[in-house]
C-alpha cells in the first residue's frame, strides 16, 4: 500500500487515499476481498465483491481505499 509492504505503516496525504496492489493465488472462487484499517481504536473494513473469479487461479488485484479518519 502506497510503496509499504504488509505489516508496515503507510503514511497518507490529506485525500486519505491509499493505493494497494496485490498478488494472491487460490484453490476455491474467491467471495471478497477485505482491506482492514484502524486507527488505534476503531477497526474498520471495507469488503470488495470477487465472486466472478474460479478456482484454482491467481491474480494481481489493484485497489483505491479512502482510509481518511474524520475527527468527531
């Protein structure tokens, strides 16, 4: 995400927006993809629709998240 591999912390501009590219291999049709974020006290999820792939197959997935944490 944004030049940062997993586990690391990315630093993002004012839009919030994180870029995130992937590379996964699977068995089964994949369900959704699900890009977890938190702030260090909320967690949040986002799930993105991957019902039209088949089994036994890989990808490369590339995706847009809006992570910006608005202040209450």
């Amino acid at each position: 995400m944004n030049g940062k591999g997993a586990g690391e912390t990315a630093t993002l501009d004012a839009s919030g927006k994180a870029n995130i590219e992937l590379k996964i291999n699977w068995t089964f049709p994949l369900q959704y993809a699900e890009i977890i974020s938190g702030d260090g006290e909320k967690v949040y999820r986002e799930k993105i629709d991957r019902t039209n792939t088949k089994a036994f197959s890989d990808k490369k997935f590339s995706f847009q998240a809006g992570l910006k944490i608005e202040n209450v």
